[in-house]
C-alpha cells in the first residue's frame, strides 16, 4: 500500500473503502431478504437493495472522478488498485458487521425475534455507511470537488432515509411482535391498533382515578378549612377569657396579677382614709402619735 500524502490520498481510500462495503452489502442483503419474516420488513430491505446498486454505480463514477482529477495534478496515471499497492481492498469493518448478523439469523431464534435481530444488524450496516458516506462528502467539499461531494450527499441522504424506515418498522410493530412471539406475520397496522388499543386503555384508567384523586384533594381542603375554622374560634374564646379576667379579679376569684394589684391597692387607699379619720376622732388633733401608730399598726 502506497503512503497517502495528503486528504485526496485520504478521500480514495474512503471511496474505494465504500465500494468494498457495497459489494459485501449486494451479498448479504439477498440473504436477509430471505430470512425476514414481516412482508413489509422483506419489501422494505428488497427496495433498498435496488437503491444499493445505484449506490454501486455511482461510486465507480465518483472514483473516476477523484483519479482523473489526481492524474492532471501530478502528471502521473495510476489505476484504481494502484494507488493502494495493488490488490483488490476489503472493508474489515462491514465484514465484522455482516458476520455477526449473520451468527445471530443462524440461530435458534423464533421468527418475531428474527426479524428485529435483521433490523438491527441491517441498521449497524446502515451507520456505517452513514459514517462512510459523510466522511467522504467533506473530504470532497474541503477539496473544492462540489460535484463530487454533491454525488456523495445524494447517496448519504439514501442511506438516512433507510435508516429511518427500520427505525419506523421496528418501533411500530416488529418490536412489539418480537416481545409476544407467535404473532409474526401481522402487518405493522395491526401492531399499531394494539399500541393505540394500550394508549386507550391508559388513558381510561388515568381517567378513572381523576375522580378519587379530586374527591381526596376537596377532602384535605375541607379539612384544612375546619382546622382554619377552630383556630379561629379557639383564638376568639381565648381573647374573652382574657377580657372576662378582671372583673373576676376584682370580686377576689381569682384573674389577672393587675386585677389582683388593683384590688389590693383600694383595700389599702380605705385602709389609711379609715386610720385617719379615727386618729382626729380620738385625739381631738393632739396625741397623734398614738393615733398614728395604731393607723399604721392597721395598715
């Protein structure tokens, strides 16, 4: 293998890597077709084996293409093998990728199983194509070669699209069928009307507990509003209690310690007017000493 030098070296050992995937995929999808059990999965990987050889075609104008434009750069002819040393190049990578498909479909698998296993060898195909193609397409567009790279956008945008498709079989039926093994052969519609039928079914039930989750909801507000409402009436008893304290004090059963010192206070304000008024009485003004001390004996 000659040394590569620069990115175009680069872009014809990643379009000469695509032809190699392209023949393994030509070879290997007959066998797919073959194994697949769901007529939409069979018609799906049939349509894109005619779109592969398209594929096949356009890569041999594509490397036409690079080579030309290397010959009138360099001065020099070199064959297609020739730039690589000569012999013909073999994608390790896609073989390693159809070979475990293939393991996998030469098991004992039931047929529901089988065609999601088909699904997810063909997609790991398909990525690396999809990694294959977009690699080159920038190559090309970083080399000025539009034309090229717009060849190689078409055939990437290909490949996209029919990853999407296995996507789509396998999440809306194959999938499904493959959980529940004994219902192969039902076109995706009807795994569809099963999802739906789930969905429906879902939703009623959701439906059905809406009303008991409400019920609950009134409940904890009713209760709450209780709560708010003894608080309430708790704090009102509370403010009377408190009001109704000090006449209770003043007829001495007991109240508030203001109520209790007010009392107190007029008890001794009658107890000196008393003391006076008998000191004068009993003294006639003079003695009052004696009236004084008995005033302040009472007191």
């Amino acid at each position: 293998m000659e040394k590569m030098n620069d990115l175009r070296d680069l872009l014809k050992h990643e379009i000469e890597d695509l032809q190699s995937v392209e023949d393994q995929i030509l070879e290997a999808l007959p066998k797919m077709i073959d194994k697949a059990n769901n007529p939409d999965l069979k018609r799906a990987l049939s349509e894109h084996l005619k779109v592969t050889e398209q594929h096949k075609v356009r890569l041999e104008k594509v490397m036409k293409e690079v080579q030309k434009g290397g010959e009138e750069s360099n001065g020099k002819k070199k064959g297609i093998l020739g730039i690589f040393g000569g012999g013909k190049h073999v994608c390790k990578g896609m073989k390693g990728i159809i070979e475990e498909g293939e393991k996998i479909m030469n098991t004992d698998i039931s047929p529901e199983a089988l065609d999601a296993a088909i699904i997810a060898s063909a997609q790991k195909v398909e990525h690396y194509e999809i990694c294959g193609y977009g690699t080159a397409r920038t190559f090309a567009r970083e080399l000025g070669m539009e034309q090229i790279a717009r060849q190689l956008e078409q055939t990437l945008n290909e490949e996209y699209e029919a990853d999407d498709l296995l996507t789509n079989l396998a999440v809306m039926g194959v999938n499904e069928e493959a959980e529940t093994p004994g219902s192969a052969g039902l076109a995706p519609a009807s795994s569809r009307g099963r999802s739906a039928g789930r969905v429906k079914e879902k939703a009623n039930r959701e439906k059905e507990l809406e009303p008991v989750s409400s019920s609950r909801t009134r409940s904890a507000g009713r209760n709450e509003t209780g709560n708010r409402t003894k608080s309430i009436a708790n704090n009102q008893r509370g403010s009377q209690s408190k009001s109704s304290g000090s006449p209770r004090g003043e007829n001495g059963r007991g109240g508030s310690s203001s109520a209790k010192r007010t009392a107190a206070s007029g008890r001794s304000s009658s107890s000196r007017s008393a003391g006076s008024s008998n000191s004068r009485s009993s003294s006639g003004g003079r003695g009052g000493g004696t009236s004084k001390g008995n005033s302040r004996g009472r007191r």
